[in-house]
C-alpha cells in the first residue's frame, strides 16, 4: 500500500527517460486500482464515439462521455510490435519485434523480460499492486515457458493457450485457458471471452477484499478473426459477422464498468480502453462522418495505426473530455507507473510520456512524432505528415485522406520539418 512517501517526479522527454520515481497523485490516499482493457484488431473507425458509421458501440461511447476519449492516439499496424510498446514503452524501433512471433506453431523464442526488457507491470507488482492479465499472450508458447507472465510481472492469469500437444488451440468457443499455469476444465459449450470476463471481476473482488489495489491487463479476445457466433446472435439467431463480434465485445466492457461501478470502487479506479492496430480489412467497408478509412490492419497508414483509446477516472478527470494531443501506445508506460506511483526502471531505453497532466490538469503532451512498425518497416508521423522507413511522404492533413507527395510539391518550410522527421527515423535505434 502507499506509504506517504513524497516522490520525485521525472518530466518524460520524447525518447531519452532515465530512471527514477514519479510523483503519487495524492500523498494522502491509496493508489488506485487499474483496469486496462485492449481489444484485438479494432481500429478507431469502429467507435460511435470516433464518428464511426455501421457500428453500434453504446457502452464505449458512454465511457468516453464519461471521461476523456483521445482523438489522435496510434501504435503498430499489427498486434506484436503495439502490445511489445506498450508493455516496454519502447518504439518498435528499439524493442525490434516488428512481426507477430509464431506461438501459434509452438516458436521457442520468447521475449525476454527477465533480463533484456522492462515491463510496466514489473514496476507496479514492486509498488504494491496485484497484477493479473488476460487474453491472448502471443509473446511466447506457455508449454516451453511456463513461467513466462510471472517473467513479465504478472502474479496470476487466465490467457489462452494457443499451442497445446503440437496443435494449435481455440480461442472462443470450447476454449483452452491457461489459469495460473493449469489448462482449466469444464469450458465445453463455454464462450472463452465471457470466460476471461468473469475472471477479471474474480480478480477485482479479490483484491477489493485484500485491500490491495489491482491492475489488470484485460487483453480482449475480440473481435479478432475468425468470425464465429456469439452468445448474442446464437441467442438471436442471428449471421455472425465482425460487426456482431464487436457488438459483443462492447457488451463485455460495459459488464465490466458495471461490476466496477457496483462495487463502489469507481472513483478510486481508473479505466483505461485500447485498440491493438487497425481493423482487419476483409471485407470491410469502414466509413467515418469524415469519409471512407482506407487501410487497416497490416498497413502503415491511418487505418492501420491510428487507435481508440478512451480513460475514465471519476472524480479526476472531466467527463466528456476530447483531447487532440498526439499520443503513442508508449506513453502508457509511464502513465501507469505516475498513477500508481511506481518508480521507472533504472536505465531502461524509455520512449514515452506520462499522459497524467493531459488527463488530470489539461497540459500539453508535447509529443512531436508517433512511430509505428511492421515487417522491420516504420513510419514517423508528426499529424499533418508521415514519413515511411522508404523515404516516401504522405501528407495526411485532411485524415482520413492520405496522398503521397514529392519534395517538389512542399514548400520549404514543410520540407524542413520532414527533413526533421526523416533525421529522427534515422537516428532511432
């Protein structure tokens, strides 16, 4: 618990932090509960709330009302090289896992970060906290690494297993759980996302009664191919489709405050929602109030790697709240480690910025460029204009439209600045 300690805060530059302790929010209170929810191939273009056409999401749309929804928040245009920034708040450029690794055939590599990279959740288990994560962990094959989550700084969890006994499993119906090291039984005819749902409230009241304060990763399963019935449309009878999967997810999460809500713990809970990469493209139409969203998941674009993400804190921050700030995956490192106040590890590599005086008291970010990365390719965006690994130059100033451009065509103040953002690219890691 928090002891009253007085902390330094450490004002987090874009991509030079060095180790030290952050300052606790309230030196007279405990540190609040976290609850991080991150959905899985959903890009912001899906929101209501994003002005997202086609798709009803009213429980996320309420959470943005309720608290602060950012407008320009972007990470990698596929799940690894996002989820690895976020959990090491490092640009794909410096963690180097730019491609999904392949635990679903059973890979025996596994991120290191026992020794080689930091983990947030390390940093929050020292500060207190119990730590639980849920969901898909692709980050290496549970049966060679059993230890792997406890490696990464999380004390229980309930992840699917994707490789079990040479093949690989299911995530969503009939579901192979992996519970604190035991594949859990009895989830014949079980739909593994209300599963892993029920979980994170287990987990909640559990620390709620040990008067401990909680984080929990709530990696969503949905609405991640392939497409498959949920409970709703078996119930309704209904085509299962992606847009019915993301209904449903939107379902969970509003379970999820609700159970937050219930317990009388919102105000000392902040809620924080993401999107991994963009939306996977098959067959999807996805138009915006501002027009069509082209790309998605696996390109470098604005549909690949622009993302929801939504924080709710009652009591600390304004509801109804639309910053336009530009903001990476990787500030969520340091974010959580302010809220709790955990200390930053000693002389990690860290890429972001605390978000806590955005949220709490309305200041500037700061950021000047986001980074994203696929396949050892990355993009620099500064949100009027990107710049691939390629060299390539997209003036993205009327988003959703992109347009690839020449030197020829940009004045020489713009040609300036990207040869700013070209310099930065070169100089990463």
């Amino acid at each position: 618990m928090f002891d009253g300690r007085g902390w330094i805060c450490v004002l987090l530059l874009l991509g030079f932090l060095s180790g030290g302790v952050i300052h606790a929010l309230d030196e007279d209170s405990n540190p609040p509960n976290i609850l991080f929810i991150v959905a899985d191939d959903l890009g912001y273009e899906k929101l209501g709330c994003y002005g997202g056409l086609g798709t009803k999401t009213p429980n996320l749309n309420h959470l943005a009302r309720e608290g602060a929804r950012f407008a320009r928040a972007y990470g990698s245009p596929v799940c690894t090289p996002t989820r690895m920034s976020v959990y090491t708040g490092q640009y794909p450029t410096r963690h180097g896992y730019t491609s999904v690794l392949p635990v679903h055939n059973g890979t025996k590599e596994a991120v290191d970060f026992k020794e080689r990279f930091p983990s947030y959740a390390k940093q929050l288990r020292e500060a207190g906290y119990l730590t639980s994560v849920t969901g898909k962990w692709q980050l290496a094959t549970l049966e060679l690494h059993p230890y792997h989550l406890k490696d990464a700084g999380f004390d229980s969890w309930c992840v699917w297993q994707i490789w079990k006994e040479g093949a690989k499993t299911t995530r969503y119906w009939d579901p192979c759980l992996n519970e604190d090291g035991k594949i859990r039984k009895g989830l014949t005819e079980r739909f593994g996302p209300d599963v892993m749902a029920r979980y994170v409230i287990k987990q909640m009241k559990a620390a709620v009664e040990a008067g401990k304060p909680f984080f929990i990763h709530h990696n969503m399963l949905l609405p991640h191919e392939p497409i498959v019935e949920t409970p709703q449309t078996r119930r309704l009878g209904r085509e299962a489709s992606l847009t019915e999967m993301i209904r449903y997810m939107d379902r969970i999460i509003g379970g999820l405050v609700t159970a937050v809500d219930d317990m009388g713990i919102a105000e000392d809970t902040c809620i924080v929602f993401l999107g991994d990469n963009g939306t996977d493209t098959v067959g999807q139409v996805r138009t915006t109030r501002a027009g069509l969203v082209r790309g998605g998941k696996r390109t470098l674009n604005e549909g690949g790697t622009h993302l929801p993400l939504i924080v709710r804190w009652p009591g600390r921050i304004e509801a109804g709240t639309v910053r336009r700030d530009l903001v990476d995956v990787v500030d969520l490192f340091p974010t959580f480690c302010e809220i709790a106040g955990a200390k930053l590890p000693e002389e990690a590599d860290l890429d972001g910025v605390s978000l806590v005086p955005c949220l709490l008291r309305g200041e500037a970010v700061g950021r000047k460029v986001t980074v994203a990365g696929f396949r050892k390719k990355f993009s620099v965006f500064s949100g009027s204009w990107r710049v691939n690994s390629a060299g390539v130059i997209i003036d993205a100033r009327d988003l959703p439209r992109e347009k690839i451009v020449s030197d020829e065509e940009l004045s020489a103040g713009v040609r300036r600045s990207i040869g700013k953002m070209k310099q930065h690219l070169e100089m990463l890691p």
